[in-house]
C-alpha cells in the first residue's frame, strides 16, 4: 500500500485558459470538485515537482484521451493514462459527476528513459506535462430514455438560451446527462456552457460563451470596445502598465443565434493533481474489503410504487494489514499528522497491470475512524493495523 504523505508540487499552469470561476489553481486544492475546466477542445496542464517525488495520483479527470510527458534533467518519457470510464452503460452520466476512475503513478528510470514502475522510486526535480483532449460528440447520445437527441439552440437574449430537439421542444438536461458547464456546444463556431439553470428547459436556462472571444494580453496600451455579453474576466500577472484610453469590453465574443447543432462534446476537466514522498507499507491480507455509498435519492411510496434520482458513487475500504513496529509508527505518525485531511493512496500495489489496481484501488480518501492497532508478537515487533477508506470525489 501507498499513501502520497507530502506534496512536492511546485507551479502549475495550462496552456489554455478556463472558464470562469474554475481557474488551474483548483487542483491544488483538496477538493475534487472544485476543478480546473478548460475553455478549449484539448489542453496541457504542465505540474513541476520539487526534487523527492515517488508518487504522482490525479482525480477528477474529463477528457476523451489523455498522455503524460515525464521529465527530469537527462531522461524523459511518455506515460498513457486512462480515460475510460467506470461503464460503457450510457445511464452513467445520469447524476455522476466522476465518470473516470482516479490513477496513481510510480515512475523509474533507466538511463535517458522514464517508464512506468509498480513501487515508489525517488526522482530528481521533474515537470509533468498532461495532454487532454475532447472529441466524441455527444449531441445525439441522451443518457436517459425520456428525453430526445438535441438538435438546435434557441437564443434568448445575451448569451442565454435552451437546447431543443428537432421538434422545438426543450431537452430537459437532467435527463439527457451529456450537458455540462464547461461543454462545448458547436453551433457554427464553438461555444462554452458557462451557466445550467435548474434542468435547462427555461428559455434562458443555459448560458453559452464564445471560445474565440477575444483575450487581453499584458503589457497593453489603447482602446477595446466591443458590443458584447456576458461577465468580464481581467487577469494581471506580474508587473502591467495600462496605457490611456483603455476600456474594457463585458466580453469580445459573438452572440449564439438560433441555429443547428453540429456537436456538444464533454468539458475538459481535472479535479486534483498530487505528487510526493510515498509512506510504502505492507498490503492488506485476504479478507480485504470493498463497498460502495450510494448517494442517490431513493423514496419509495405508500401505494408500493418508488421514486428514485440518481447521484454519485464512492469506494469505500476495510483492511487488515500486519506491518512491521517500524512501518506501523510510521503510518500512526501520519494518522497523527494528517487525521481529518483526504490524501491519495494506492490500497494495494504490485498486481498485475490486467488487476487495473492504479485505477480501481487508488483514491483520494480520508479516515472515518481512526486506525487500531493489534499486537501479534510477544516482543511487539510486528503489529496488525485496522483500517477504512471512504472516497472524497
């Protein structure tokens, strides 16, 4: 087992911009959903690390491919990193906001080359770079049976509007479950959801905004004005001079007329991003256990019937696992450390790459309880440690 007990990461950025309110930042948080959304159809996320990293973990990933670079001074390589999602079962996407398993990463190295390990090795100063991009069009795949493929959007005013289908009719989107804020809805250019008021079929229920606005770069002198909609976002990093005459636009896109959509594709997103030392300590044994909590709403009704609105799934873990006295206070010295923060771990290591054990048993958890612990040798030598895990998405 692995828990990251350090974080070594340095800067973060994106080759791209975000939509509004979810900035790169975000995945440095400890919360997953607080993302980093990106505003465009592929991105790379570049994440430095300190010197002393052994393991690398993400969580909160949206993208329909995704690559790792891996570099330090004099080696490199090239990492994949799963994309696939939990099922190929379209209701999937009704209520579940993590539809792609969190990974967790070793890596050594072997002369100029870096590749994959299955046990924490302890690099140099290094820079991941993740390469993300969207491409399937999801306009015609409604995850529920009660709604219709989205055909066309129907402006209101500003940047606010509804999704129909051929018929005119709204699409609810709660019901659809491939809407999201952050998608990307192509309707003679390509527009962002920025906004999903209640299930979107309010006639200025969903908000779009104009991926080729225009941006402001610094340093900058002279006039913007230009008729727009929308909020207005101004970023200065580092030291500006504005010029005179400099007037802020509300925001340098074009409007979305009503029109057919050519294709919605899912957001590109990245809820955490964490890399450090590795507390490595013994597996669990047999008898290791996995569990779901289930946080859809489930009423049933007094004549028998039932009604039911699906939400998100997490892991949950119960272990046993004999550690040596040494390793046993170095994990007690974590608990007491760490106690009610979520970190990310692998629970078991060393399977097979067909066990999938990088993604179906890593997380980003927390202790619902605190650990207990089992003398099983006279001289104390060896301790049996009690564990839960319960999944933070």
């Amino acid at each position: 087992m692995q828990i990251i007990e350090s974080n070594l990461i340095s800067s973060v950025s994106s080759d791209e911009g975000n939509l509004e309110s979810f900035p790169i930042a975000n995945i440095s948080t400890d919360i997953p959903s607080q993302e980093y959304i990106c505003d465009a159809t592929s991105c790379a996320i570049t994440i430095n690390i300190d010197s002393g990293m052994e393991g690398f973990f993400i969580s909160g990933l949206m993208a329909d491919s995704a690559s790792m670079a891996v570099a330090i001074s004099g080696a490199s390589g090239t990492i994949a990193v799963s994309s696939t999602e939990y099922s190929d079962i379209k209701e999937l996407a009704l209520g579940q906001k993590i539809r792609i398993s969190p990974e967790f990463f070793n890596f050594e190295v072997a002369g100029s080359s870096i590749t994959r390990a299955t046990s924490p090795n302890t690099l140099i100063a290094a820079t991941i770079t993740l390469t993300l991009t969207t491409s399937t069009d999801l306009k015609d795949t409604p995850a529920s049976a009660n709604t219709n493929a989205i055909y066309q959007w129907d402006h209101d005013s500003g940047g606010q509007g509804r999704l129909e289908d051929s018929t005119g009719a709204a699409v609810d989107l709660y019901d659809f479950g491939n809407v999201l804020v952050g998608s990307i809805v192509t309707r003679g250019t390509d527009y962002q959801v920025s906004k999903i008021i209640g299930d979107g079929t309010a006639v200025n229920a969903v908000q779009l905004m104009d991926l080729s606005a225009t941006s402001i770069t610094s340093p900058f002198s002279g006039t913007i004005s230009v008729d727009s909609f929308g909020p207005t976002t101004l970023e200065i990093d580092g030291d500006v001079t504005l010029g005179a005459n400099l007037t802020l636009a509300e925001y340098a896109g074009t409007l979305p007329a009503d029109g057919t959509v050519t294709a919605i594709k899912n957001p590109i997103k990245l809820g955490i991003a964490r890399a450090g030392a590795v507390l490595d300590v013994e597996n669990p044994v047999l008898g290791f256990s996995q569990s779901f909590t289930d946080y859809s709403v489930k009423r049933p009704i007094v004549d028998g019937g039932y009604d039911e609105t699906p939400r998100n799934i997490t892991k949950n873990f119960d272990a046993e696992i004999p550690m040596t006295d040494a390793n046993a206070q170095s994990f007690i010295s974590f608990y007491r450390a760490n106690r009610s923060r979520p970190f990310p771990a692998i629970l078991v290591d060393g399977f097979e790459s067909d066990r999938d054990a990088t993604t179906r048993l890593a997380g980003f958890f927390y202790f619902p309880a605190a650990p207990g612990i089992e003398f099983i040798s006279h001289s104390g030598d060896l301790k049996n440690v009690s564990l839960s895990f319960r999944e933070v998405i």
